[in-house]
C-alpha cells in the first residue's frame, strides 16, 4: 500500500512511523487510520522490526485528534462504526507483540492521546499538551481512551480530563504518570531513538514475552496474569538468547542475543 498520510521507514530494526498531516495538526482521518492499520500490521508480521516509534510531523502535533470535519457528518450507526474502527486500529497497536513508543511532539488531543495510550511507552517534549476535549463536541471519547485513561492514571484523575475536556501540560502529564518523561524538544527523537535501540539490544523473545505478560494485565485476572507469566518465563528458559544471557553473564562477557 502506497501512503499518503503517513511517513514509514525501518532502520536498524526500528520501525519509524510519522503522521504527515501537519496543516491539520495531524488529525486523523479515516484515510490515516486505514494506513495505520496497514502499517502496524506489516509490522507485526515483519521480523526485521524490534521497536516502533510513532510521531507527529511537524512542530506542533503529535496528533489533534479524530478529523473533526468526517466526526461533523456521522449519524447514529456511522458513530458505532466510526468507534469501532478506531478501537480495532489502537488494539492492534496495543497487541502488537512488539514494543511501540509514543514520541509525543506537541498536541496529543482526543484520538492523539488515545493513540498515546494504545502505545507501550510514552515519552514527550517539554511543549506537549494532552486532553480528551470530545465533550466539547457533544461527544465521549471513542478510541478506547476511557478505559486506557482510567486505567492509568486512575479514574478521578481521568474524570477530570475527560470531563471538562481541559489540556494539561507536559509536567502535569509527568506527575500523574501519562508520559514517562520528558525532554527538551531538540532531544526528544534522539532519546527516543536511544531507548528504542535499548530495548532492541535485548533479547527479542524475552522482551515479547514481557509486554505479552505487561499487555495482558488489562484483560485477565491476577491468578491468570500469574499463570500466564510462569508459562512464557518456561518459554524464555528454551530459547538460545537464554543460554547466551546468562552464560555470558557468568563468563564476565556481554551476551550476543540471536536476533542483534
Ligand atoms: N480535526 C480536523 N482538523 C483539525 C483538527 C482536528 N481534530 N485539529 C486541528 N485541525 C486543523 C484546523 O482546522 C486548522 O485547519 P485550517 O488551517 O484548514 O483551518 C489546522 O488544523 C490548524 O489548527 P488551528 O486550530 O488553526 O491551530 P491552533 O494552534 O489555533 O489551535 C488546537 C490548536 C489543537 C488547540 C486546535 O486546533 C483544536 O482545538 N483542535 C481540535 C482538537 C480536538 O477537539 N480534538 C478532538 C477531536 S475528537
């Protein structure tokens, strides 16, 4: 699939993915999330990819929102549809198997945040702003940030955002767990790009069954969570990364996984 809306590229195994709608603040039209939904899944099936980062082009975004001029046209049914879509795209980051981060340059609004939280790890500029504003179209959020939000950063805190629609800035987003950190904007990619190269140096079985694990705590029980931890740490036991890992370790050396 060619893109129009998005900038994709692979380098050293990580996965770069732009939204490129900068006059429009990066919104995302359906358009985008179609691409979105062919990249990711391109990216899930290509072993030449360890860690994805996503951003916004330009300065201002990382992404505004849905596209406010296809929301304006929605009716009933379409509204259903509309969620659903969105919904299916975020989960399919959520489930990546993979580690995405979210390199949040500038608004992260409605849909943005949402996006922001479908991703693994959240790490922004000093300038990034984050809201749930759909009240102030009549609307609720529609890409799972109800229930994303709310689990993260707890529900009076999610409330609050959610409804009164109000943007907090980047140190508050800091403070109430949102974003991992953050950086001047002139540095934001490159410690992206240094975090993303961290966790691909590791072991990759090893770090797909941990967000497995991490992921999974959103839908199961902790008996299950527990259960289904001893079943891919059993995993990592079998693999080569696991002899390499620990018997690198114990010779004094750096380990040299399978997949660097
Ligand atoms: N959907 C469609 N277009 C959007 C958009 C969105 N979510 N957010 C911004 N844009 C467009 C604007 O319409 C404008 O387009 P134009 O130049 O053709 O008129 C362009 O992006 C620049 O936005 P503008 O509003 O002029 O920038 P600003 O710096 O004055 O304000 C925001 C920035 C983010 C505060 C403002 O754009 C905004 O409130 N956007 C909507 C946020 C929102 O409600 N998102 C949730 C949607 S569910």
């Amino acid at each position: 699939m060619e893109y129009k809306n998005i900038l994709f590229e692979i380098k050293n195994k990580i996965a770069f993915v732009t939204i490129n709608r900068p006059d429009k603040l990066n919104a995302l039209n359906s358009a985008t999330l179609n691409e979105l939904k062919d990249c990711f899944t391109a990216i899930k099936n290509n072993n030449e990819v360890n860690v994805t980062i996503i951003t916004g082009a330009g300065e201002k975004a990382f992404v505004a929102g849905a596209d406010i001029s296809e929301l304006n046209k929605l009716s009933t049914l379409g509204g259903k549809i509309f969620s659903e879509k969105g919904q299916e795209v975020f989960n399919l980051i959520e489930k990546l198997g993979k580690p995405v981060i979210a390199v949040i340059n500038g608004f992260a609004l409605g849909g943005g945040c949402e996006l922001a939280l479908a991703c693994h790890i959240r790490i922004a500029n000093e300038k990034a702003k984050f809201g749930q504003p759909e009240v102030n179209l009549g609307i609720i959020p529609g890409y799972g940030g109800t229930q994303r939000l709310t689990r993260l950063i707890n529900s009076g805190r999610a409330a609050e955002m959610i409804l009164t629609g109000d943007m907090i800035d980047a140190s508050e987003a800091l403070r109430i767990g949102l974003v991992n950190r953050i950086y001047p904007a002139e540095e934001l990619i490159s410690k992206a790009i240094e975090l993303a190269e961290k966790i691909s140096s590791k072991g990759q079985i090893a770090v797909q069954m941990a967000l497995r694990a991490i992921v999974s705590c959103d839908d199961i029980s902790e008996t299950e969570g527990q259960n289904l931890e001893s079943s891919l740490f059993a995993i990592c036991c079998g693999t080569e990364d696991f002899k390499e890992g620990t018997s690198a370790f114990l010779e004094k050396r750096k380990p040299n996984f399978k997949n660097m």
